[in-house]
C-alpha cells in the first residue's frame, strides 16, 4: 500500500481501513506503553496456581508479538512449557506520577507463549533484546536460555485507574 507506519491501519472483514480518532488514541497508548518501557509481569499458572515474574521483554511493530528469554533451569520455563495461556502486565507507574494519578497507564496483553526453536527465530529474538536491553547481552545470549515469542491476541488498557478499553491487533 505504500502506507508509511505513522499511517496505522487495521484489517477489517478482509479490507483496510483508518482508524477512527478514538482508536488510534488507543493505539497510541498502547504503543507508547509497549515500546517505552523495559520490564512487565508475566503472569503464568501452574497446579491451579498463578504466577508473576518479572522479564524483560521486546516488542514488534505490529505490536502482534513479544519476545524474551527466560533460563531453561526455572520455575517459569516448567510453567511455561506445561501452559502456554499467558499474559503481560506493563505499566507506567515507574514514571512520575506523584501529584496526579491521572497519567497512570497500565496494559494487560493476552495471549500465547512458543518456545522458539528455529535458529533464525532465536537470533532475531536475541537481536531484537539486545538492542532493547544493551546491558544484559550476556544474560541474552547465554547458552542455557530458553527463547519464547508470546502471540499477542488481545490488550486491555486501563487509565485513570478505571477506564478500560480492549483493543486487538492483526495477526497477520
């Protein structure tokens, strides 16, 4: 289409079309969050049994996929290969909201985690953490870590610490 990314777009009953304001305020929220911030949650489960775990993460444009790696010899590798329903929580509260919670932002992004094993995978997955995470190249490139991409099916945002609005991006 010759569209640049700043023209976001999203597929429809088989066609484009632009978003309307509100949803590409949306988008833009989600994006911001995604993209300016280093760490999430995620959350796993196990025996019946929720988990939480801090990764470090990076996103595709498409904002459809998350990469990360984790070590094999972990409690969240075991959960992870056991269930691959999984989601993410990022948020902003890192920054400075100190007068005024208003600008709290925060996104719970559902979907599906694959342990990647085709080699040109695992190193576009290093390649694109290292270039988020400079400081942990050895952590990322260690030879006992496990590579998973998480299929990002749906996001909910949340601002003002109650407004809530799911948004789901394009698989393909």
């Amino acid at each position: 289409m010759g569209e640049s990314n700043d023209t976001m777009l999203y597929k429809s009953n088989s066609t484009y079309s632009l978003k309307q304001p509100r949803e590409r305020n949306l988008y833009d929220n989600i994006h911001a969050l995604m993209t300016g911030q280093s760490y999430c949650v995620l959350c796993t489960q196990g025996s019946g049994q929720p988990y939480g775990s801090v990764i470090a993460f990076a996103v595709n444009s498409q904002l459809n996929a998350v990469v990360f790696v984790t070590p094999i010899a972990t409690h969240k590798y075991r959960l992870l290969t056991e269930c691959d329903q999984v989601a993410l929580v990022i948020d902003n509260r890192a920054d400075d909201h100190t007068t005024d919670d208003s600008g709290i932002d925060a996104l719970t992004a559902t979907g599906r985690a694959v342990r990647l094993s085709v080699v040109e995978e695992i190193e576009t997955c290093k390649q694109a953490l290292i270039q988020k995470h400079p400081h942990m190249h050895e952590f990322i490139d260690s030879p006992d870590n496990a590579y998973f991409r998480i299929q990002i099916q749906r996001y909910l945002h949340v601002t003002r610490l109650s407004e809530v609005n799911e948004w789901f991006p394009s698989q393909t």
